[in-house]
C-alpha cells in the first residue's frame, strides 16, 4: 500500500488529517461574535485572553501569551495528535507542516518553498550563521545593540572558521535613515560577506530602514541577514520588499502562537548555499528543507500556527498594527519632555510600533524594575548595556489606557523621588 492510499485507508477508519485548524468544543469563536466598529472594541478583545491579575504586564515582548481561542484549538491539536499517535506521525505531520509554513509564507508575502517553520529566531539565524560558506578572513557585519544570541553564534564563527567581526552602533534618535544606512557602509570592505540587521532593534523598539540597507549591501556584493524576533504579528512588511537574503523570526512573540515555533526565510535559490546544521533524512535536498531538520518535534505547534495566523487576520494586521502604535505613543509622549526620563526609542511615528525603552537619569533600570514592579505592581525587563539604560515596554492590543495611565504616573514619582 502506497503512502496515498494508506492516507484515504486512515481517513475512511475516523482518523483525520488535520489540514484544517481544529475547531475546539470547549470555546467558541470568540471573535466571531465581537462588534469590530464598535468604540470598546479593544476592550471586547481583551476579554478574549485570560490574564492575570496581580500586575500590570509591560513585558509582552518576550512571550506573547496565547488568546483563549487560539489556546483551546491548541489543546484540541494536542488531543487529535495523541489520539492518533504513530498514524499522524508517520503520514501527514509533513503535509500538514508545510500547509502552515504555506501559510506563513502568505503572511509575510514570500513564497511558501523560501519559509521553514523552525523553533524561534536563535535557531534561524544560528542556521545561516553556522551552515554560512565562510572562508578565513571573510568578515560580518552587525551591532553592538543586536540580540546577544546572535553575536555569540557570530563569536563561534570567528572560532571555528576565523571570520572577523565589525560591530557598530545603530544611532538611537537618527535625524534620516540615510544616517543609519551610512554606518553600515562605512564598515563594508572587500572582504565583508554578510551584514546581520535588525529589523526592529529588541530593546528599543527602533525599526530600520531595512530595504535601504539591503540596496546598499547588494551593491557591495554582500548578502543581508535580518533579525526579524519582533516583527512578525507585530506590523506590517513584505519580504519581496524588504529584498533580503536571510530573515529570522519568533512566532511565539507578537503572532501568539505557542512556544516552539519560529520562521526561516531564505531568498529563493539562496538556500543551496547553506551547509545544514543538523543532517535530515536525505542529504543534498534541493531547497531551504535541506536546513530544517530537528527529528521528531511537538507537531501540535506547527498546527497552531494556522489558528494564529487566523485570529491575527481576524483582527486585521493593520487594525493591529494601528492599536500597536498608538498605546506606545499613548505613553511615550507623555513623558518624553519631562525631566530626568530618558526616551531611548525614536520620536518620528514610523520608527517604532509597540516596544519603546524608557530610563531614569539618577535609577539603574535594575532598581528601576524593581521599584516598578514592588511599588506599583507593573512588571517590565531592565536593559542596561550597549548604551542602553532603561526599562524596555512592551504593552500588547490587551493593554488599556488606564493601566498605561498608572505606569505614566508612576514614572513620574518615581523621577520625582529619584
């Protein structure tokens, strides 16, 4: 019996596929039954997540928890997957995978063969930095401000191939993007072979002129690798636009899928390039799934990520978007022209969406969280390094206005007292 066959075999005995997203008798649609024209139309969201009461939370950005809707389907996809056991294993987790990352691919307009559905932004990136046809003496770009993952993957690379490594600055308040461009430029020499960008810088919100950046490396002959943890779900981008080579992401962030799942992207006819990190079943693979082999993993996941994607685009990205940027500025405003607080993320409005980092001139942000979290039950992450002081704010379409109100109130006790 051939592996077709024996597909239509299960499917006649009660054991699905799952090509669709399970729908869970547990919950209902819950954004099915929401107004979207309404004036509380955010407060009727909110009433879709369960969240917990004892604090505010201004920490998002790390793990964007799962809406009860897309968590019950979750629950239901663990179910049908146990429930079938070594059948779904051994038939249609593929299939069912690549209708996701198909999925995914239509998200972020790339074709589906150049996404892979991988664990999060580090395993991406650590593809294309360890499989990189590197040769000694080539040389990387990247910033002091990126994720420290990344740079110590790029130390490997010094290690095990003798790459050299060219750290800049990203400017925090640039007065033009050709600004940031320019300090990329002026660290490319003949030898530069792969620039790591991101696109929206993790602990300050900034997000670069991407496109700008690619143009200019291509010029030089030098590929783009961009860190895209906190882009995806978060706003709005095409990567045919961006024109990158290389783009990494966490889905577990700003798309709310469960812990587990990441993206790959890599420019058509790029992948073939790429020696892979782990050996898949077959060697020599045509395509980015050459890259992308972990064994057996939490198929449940790669499932989950279609009911994301649906709840996401029940939304509507620019919806989202739009809400996304306005609760930043809501607060971000507010506190910029105030003395002794210090916003370390761009004022222009296209520079950010979401995540803003702000500090105290006389508080350490380790004190600065601390407090906030002691004194006024507001959670958030301390960032202190890289010429960044502050505390990074990551409030989610959940967040209302009057929790933002306190944590505005509170910063300004806080540089009161300070």
């Amino acid at each position: 019996m051939n592996k077709r066959t024996f597909i239509k075999a299960l499917a006649s005995l009660g054991f699905g596929t799952l090509a669709a997203p399970l729908k869970s008798q547990a919950e209902a649609d819950y954004l099915s039954g929401i107004d979207f024209d309404s004036d509380d139309i955010w407060e009727q969201i909110r009433k879709g997540y369960k969240l917990k009461p004892d604090y505010i939370n201004l920490e998002n950005g790390y793990y964007c928890f799962l809406p009860q809707e897309t968590l019950e389907k979750y629950i239901e996809h663990i179910r049908e997957v146990n429930y079938q056991g070594s059948y779904y294993m051994r038939t249609v987790q593929w299939e069912n995978k690549a209708k996701s990352a198909a999925k995914l691919a239509e998200l972020v307009g790339a074709d589906p063969e150049e996404i892979a559905i991988t664990r999060n932004t580090t395993e991406s990136l650590d593809l294309i930095i360890a499989g990189y046809p590197w040769n000694r003496g080539d040389e990387a770009i990247m910033s002091n401000q990126d994720y420290g993952s990344m740079l110590t993957m790029f130390e490997l690379a010094h290690r095990r191939h003798g790459v050299h490594l060219k750290k800049i600055d990203i400017p925090m308040h640039p007065q033009s993007d050709e600004e940031i461009v320019s300090v990329y430029e002026n660290a490319i020499t003949s030898k530069t072979r792969l620039i790591m960008v991101p696109h929206i810088v993790n602990i300050t919100g900034h997000i670069l002129p991407v496109r700008k950046i690619c143009d200019m490396a291509h010029q030089y002959g030098v590929e783009v690798m961009v860190d895209g943890a906190h882009a995806v779900g978060h706003f709005t981008f095409d990567m045919k636009e961006l024109d990158c080579d290389y783009y990494g992401s966490s889905l577990h962030k700003w798309l709310s899928v469960p812990l587990g799942a990441g993206l790959l992207y890599v420019k058509k006819g790029k992948a073939d390039q790429i020696r892979p990190l782990l050996a898949p079943y077959q060697l020599d693979r045509p395509g980015i799934y050459n890259l992308n082999h972990t064994g057996t993993h939490p198929v449940a996941t790669d499932l989950a990520v279609m009911n994301a994607i649906e709840f996401h685009e029940k939304i509507g990205a620019k919806r989202k978007e739009d809400r996304l940027r306005f609760i930043q500025r809501y607060w971000s405003d507010r506190v910029r022209e105030i003395e002794g607080i210090n916003v370390n993320t761009p004022i222009e409005p296209f520079r950010s969406c979401a995540i803003a980092n702000v500090g105290l001139e006389k508080v350490k942000p380790g004190e600065m969280a601390k407090r906030l979290m002691d004194e006024f039950k507001i959670f958030t992450v301390a960032i202190d390094g890289n010429g960044v002081h502050g505390c990074r704010i990551t409030p989610n379409i959940y967040t209302t206005t009057d929790e933002l109100d306190q944590f505005v109130n509170a910063l300004k006790k806080m540089s009161k007292k300070a």
